[in-house]
C-alpha cells in the first residue's frame, strides 16, 4: 500500500483539526467557569450518570439503558436551570471582551480605579488598626462564598470600605468579596486553613485568607488589627507585612490589564465601539 502524505494535509483534514481545537477550548472554558462552585458536584453526578448510561449498554440492561436514556434527554433543561449563574456569568464575560481581542482602556481604567479605591481603604485602616480581609474573585467563581455574605452590589470605594470594617457594626465580620469590580457581598464565610506552616501570631482573617487562596485563585488582602500589617494571599501562598509600594506593585502587576504594543487599528476600534455600545456611556471612539 503506496503511503501518500497528500492525503493527510487536505482542507477537510485541517477544518476537522480545527472543529476539534474549538470544541476542546468551549470545553476547557466551561470547566474554568464552574471550578470552584458548587457546579463541580453536579458535573460529577452527570458524568457518573454516564457512565452507568455505557455499562447498561454493554451489558443489555434494556430497561436500566431506557430509564437512564430518559433522564439524560431532559437533562439539558435541567442543566440550564441549574447553572443559570454560570451561564449568565459567562455570558456577561463574553459580552464585555472586544471582538477583536486585546484589552479595551475601559477595563484598565476600571482596575486601576479599583486599586485606588483599595490602596485608600488599605492606608486608614492599617493606621487605625482596623481589621479588613477583602477577596477579589478572578478566574475561578466564589459563587458559594458570595452566598453566605450580605448582598451590597456596589461600586468599590474607600470608603464604604472602611465603614463596613469599622468595629461593633454588622458588617465588620467576615469577608468583602469583590467581583467584577463591584463590592458583592459583605460579612461572608471564607474557609479556614489547617495549614501549619502558618505563623501562630496571625489570626482568623488571615488563616481564612490562606484558606480561601488553597481553593480558588482569588486575591485576598488582610489588614491586620493587631498589627496594622497588610498580607496579601494568593495560590496557597501568603505575602506578609507588605510596604504600600510592595502591595500597590503586586496588585497593578496581577489586575491591571497590561497594554498592548500597538493600538488597534481603525476598524477594530470601530468594531469595539459599536461591540461595546450601552455599556459605558462615558467611553470615547477614538
């Protein structure tokens, strides 16, 4: 049999290549999407339902195949009820990127204004002494975090910051969540680390600020009210004591989109403009 090398690089070969690499990259955003919620279990119930789906049919279980047949037909409605706040989440993601890719100067500016925000907040209450522990959600959703705190859905500002980490209020205990720059909840349960490699002199703020970074990568930042030290947690690891200029560098360099080389081209502002029309009334064309 004559092996003609032709016959592996033709247009089809290349389209199915590509169907595949786009079918792979959904199926690694939605797994990045639901890490880390409560959607993990879920996920791992269906894929057991599937499994009991192939064993049935390989062992002629009829009746065990049909009933199984029958709940994964409606399961896609199920599927959507269940993971409406992913679905959504992701939704709004998609909506808020350029078409064009790149980095639109609304959301740099979003972070940097949020840094502000937090730098501010972070300096009254380290003088003062005033306890703080702020989670900023990136990649991975805190979905069942957000669920046991106060709602505010807020703009981020220093100082509704520091009033709801004044001592003796309501919402002094517990974590502030920030996601997508705005002030979700309040007064919420972060997991406690076990961890002893944790100093003792730190307290329950800060092994929850360990806790939460084991689990997710969330960017957590401590201020400490014995102390007025700022820590700063992040993939199981914690930075302690951090200078402002040491803090301020580390959260420009992890929230702040970086730039790129060359500014887009005509078109692609165009594109983005008209893409991101109604969602900031302030944004300029050009």
């Amino acid at each position: 049999m004559k092996f003609n090398i032709e016959q592996i690089f033709t247009w089809q070969n290349l389209m199915n290549i590509i169907d595949i690499l786009i079918v792979w990259y959904i199926i690694y955003r939605l797994i990045m999407l639901v890490r880390g919620t409560k959607a993990v279990q879920l996920v791992k119930g269906i894929s057991l339902i599937i499994i009991v789906r192939i064993i049935a049919g390989l062992l002629h279980l009829h009746t065990l195949t049909y009933f199984v047949d029958q709940i994964l037909s409606w399961s896609v409605i199920g599927i959507i009820v269940i993971f409406q706040p992913e679905i959504r989440r992701g939704l709004e993601h998609l909506g808020r990127s350029p078409i064009f890719g790149g980095t639109t100067m609304t959301e740099k500016q979003a972070a940097e204004k949020m840094i502000g925000e937090l730098d501010k907040a972070i300096q009254y209450m380290s003088k003062r002494r005033i306890g703080a522990l702020i989670t900023i959600q990136q990649n991975t959703g805190l979905e069942d975090y957000i669920e046991t705190g106060i709602p505010i859905d807020a703009d981020i500002t220093g100082e509704l910051l520091i009033n709801i980490f004044i001592p003796n209020t309501p919402l002094h205990d517990g974590a502030v969540i920030i996601r997508n720059n705005r002030i979700a909840v309040a007064a919420a349960y972060l997991p406690l680390s076990d961890n002893s490699m944790i100093p003792k002199k730190l307290g329950t703020r800060h092994r929850a600020a360990v806790g939460i970074s084991e689990v997710t990568d969330a960017i957590t930042i401590v201020v400490s009210e014995e102390t007025g030290g700022v820590t700063i947690t992040r993939n199981s690891q914690f930075m302690l004591d951090l200078t402002r200029e040491e803090y301020l560098k580390y959260l420009n360099a992890q929230l702040v989109p970086k730039e790129e080389e060359e500014k887009p081209k005509w078109y692609q502002r165009i594109v983005n403009h008209v893409w991101n029309w109604g969602s900031n009334k302030n944004e300029k064309v050009f």
